[in-house]
C-alpha cells in the first residue's frame, strides 16, 4: 500500500515521533516486551481479534502517562472517525463483561478487560531502516509498516464489536460498525434478480470472517476453527473444551453443511457481482461502503487508497453475500478485487457480534514494500 513521503507533518513523521516518545518513557523491563528487533517475517506477521495474548506491552502495565504515550501513537495510525471507533469498541470490554454475567475469564484475572490492549514496535523508529508497529487487543489489530520515510502498509486492519448494537439513553442505539453493516444491507437489497444471483454465494452465513487470522491469505480458504484463532490452544481441559464447544456450537445453530463453506471459501479469483454490472446509483453505494474500510487510516494515506479505486478502476471490486438480508438475520459479506479483500460477519452472540476486517493480500505487513526495499538497496 502506498504512504505518504515526507518529514513530522506527514504519517510517517507522526508515528514517529510519538512511537520514540512513548519508548523513551518505558523502563528496562517495559522495553524488553515493547520494543523488539526489526524482523520481516515471524511474530511481526501473528496478529489476533480474540481476548488473547497479542504479543506486546499491555496497557495495563502501563503507567497512565505511558498510556496516554501509547494512545498518541494509535491514533497517528487512524482517522479521527477511526480513532473514535477503535476507543469505542475497547471500551465495549466493559459492556460485555455486564452482558456475560461478570463469568467469563479465558484464563486470566478478568477476562474482559479494556486494559488488555498489546503495544509492540519492531525496529527503530528514529533509524533509516523498516520499521513497524502492532497495536491489538480483543476486536482490534492494527498493523503498520514505515519504510523509506513512508507509511508502506496499514493492512491487516481489524475492527469487530461485542455487542454490535448496545442501548444508550435516548432513542438512538450505540452501533460502533453501524455503517459497514447498513451500507452493505442496503446495497444487496437493491440488487434485481440477476445481480443477486451473482452475488449471493450461500443462503447460509458462516460463523466468522474466511480469513481468519492467517498472516497470508491462500486460495482456497475454509473458515478456521475458533481455538486456532488464538496464540495458543488452551492447556487448561476446560477452556479448551469450551472454545472448542463455542465454535461447534456456533455452526450446529447456523446450521451449517459441508456445501454453505464450499460456497463462502476464499478464491484468488474473486466471487460476487462486479461492480461494472451494477447501476450508477449502486456502484455510488459500493464506493460509500469500501470508504467505510479505507476512511480508518489517517486522510492522506485513505485519499491515496481511494486513488486506486476511482473512476472505472471500481468495475474490477466483485460484492458477494451469505445469509440473510433483513436486520438481526445473520448475514456476511466480502468485497474482493485487485490488492482488495473486506470481510465483514454478523452471526455470533444472536446476530450482535460484528467481526470486520479490511486486507490487502498481495501487500499485508508491506510484503510487496519489503521486496522492493531489498531490491533496491541491493542493486
């Protein structure tokens, strides 16, 4: 993905500066865990969406200006609407502890916790060589890479809810991923018949994004089982059971057959109806939901995201949907084109458990950044 070039006013130059402020502020034993050695591939590349260990600083262990530190830098990875969301969603941490009763603990002091939200940097942010961060918690994973003076890579980019839909005071309803959802729904109900045969690829939704959690994205791909989205499967008979039992569970609801996950699998050659058989009013309607995904980076580096799908060079972005159409029925839907795979599920906790997730399979992590940077300073 292409950044931005340039010196403090740029994003590159932002992250930079406060990614150096908040380790500058870290004592020994902090840094050991915040600060790692630049790495192309390894743990740079594992990244997660569940309450897991995401490998880093945890705010928890943070004084409260060491925190504010962090966040600083988060937010030089985000728009203002996406900065808004992420601190949303991990506050939803509290909401969702109320909701499953204060029971839940994965193995830890408390399971649902806003503070368990994992800062890491590889390499030197004031050097001349890569470097990147990783900032992830449960429904957040944001991975950026900085080469050359420029922000080079901002997928994956993960952004999920729990509870998707939760109730405020007044009659409007906290919905953190409310436009990626009612864009989408708005879109495949305007769809005639034709259209809705191309892009309808199950009556059934699968249980969560395709994708997964896998670093690279193959051709092929089934849903992964839930215990192998985590770090680690679970030592503990009873935790291991229960992930295990959650995702069974999950799919015997659904009612799941061996042909609705044949029907949503990931192909190299993308599924659903092309944006260049749609209407201009719908392809009007695809650009404002792809904004959604793209308007999560800072302005500059979504302007330039936007450049890649301008004018005609939409037709190639195909719209596929599993499940149903009508609120609170679970649904999922991907958008796939050239350097361009979202993936967005609503099925789990009854239809209010949103999972989104925006890539880039041939650049995720700066994999095409990285082979350039290597031919070029070899040459």
């Amino acid at each position: 993905m292409t950044g931005v070039r340039g010196g403090a006013g740029t994003p590159a130059g932002r992250m930079s500066t406060a990614a150096r402020a908040w380790l500058a502020s870290l004592d020994d034993e902090q840094l050991g865990r915040a600060a790692w050695a630049w790495e192309p591939d390894g743990e740079r590349l594992r990244w997660f969406y569940t309450p897991t260990d995401h490998g880093g600083l945890p705010l928890r262990d943070m004084r409260p200006a060491q925190q504010s530190l962090a966040m600083q830098l988060v937010a030089t990875g985000l728009s203002s609407a996406g900065y808004v969301t992420v601190s949303t969603i991990m506050g939803l941490e509290n909401v969702l502890d109320q909701v499953e009763g204060w029971q839940v603990g994965w193995g830890r002091e408390r399971g649902r916790d806003p503070q368990l939200y994992w800062l890491r940097v590889f390499g030197d942010p004031a050097g001349r060589g890569p470097w990147s961060w990783r900032f992830g918690g449960h429904h957040v994973s944001l991975n950026l890479l900085v080469v050359d003076g420029e922000v080079r890579a901002t997928t994956p980019c993960f952004l999920g809810a729990d509870p998707a839909e939760s109730p405020l005071l007044g009659p409007h309803p906290l919905r953190p991923l409310a436009g990626a959802e009612d864009l989408a729904r708005d879109l495949v109900r305007s769809l005639d018949a034709a259209q809705t045969g191309r892009a309808l690829l199950a009556g059934t939704a699968p249980v969560d994004i395709v994708g997964g959690n896998r670093p690279r994205i193959g051709d092929g791909e089934q849903v992964m089982r839930l215990p192998d989205v985590w770090r680690d499967h679970f030592t503990d008979p009873g935790l291991a059971e229960r992930v295990e039992a959650m995702h069974r569970g999950s799919e015997e609801k659904a009612g799941l057959r061996p042909e609705d996950h044949e029907a949503v699998r990931l192909t190299t050659r993308p599924r659903g109806v092309p944006a260049a058989d749609l209407t201009p009013a719908q392809k009007e309607q695809l650009r404002a939901l792809l904004g959604v995904y793209l308007g999560r980076i800072p302005d500059e580096l979504a302007d330039r995201e936007a450049a890649k799908f301008a004018g005609d060079r939409l037709d190639r972005v195909h719209f596929a949907w599993a499940g149903g159409t009508a609120r609170h029925e679970p649904h999922y839907y991907r958008l796939q084109g050239p350097r361009l795979l979202v993936e967005y599920d609503n099925t789990q906790r009854d239809v209010n458990h949103v999972h989104t997730v925006w890539r880039d399979p041939e650049g995720d992590f700066g994999f095409d950044a990285l082979r350039q940077h290597l031919r070029e300073a070899h040459r």
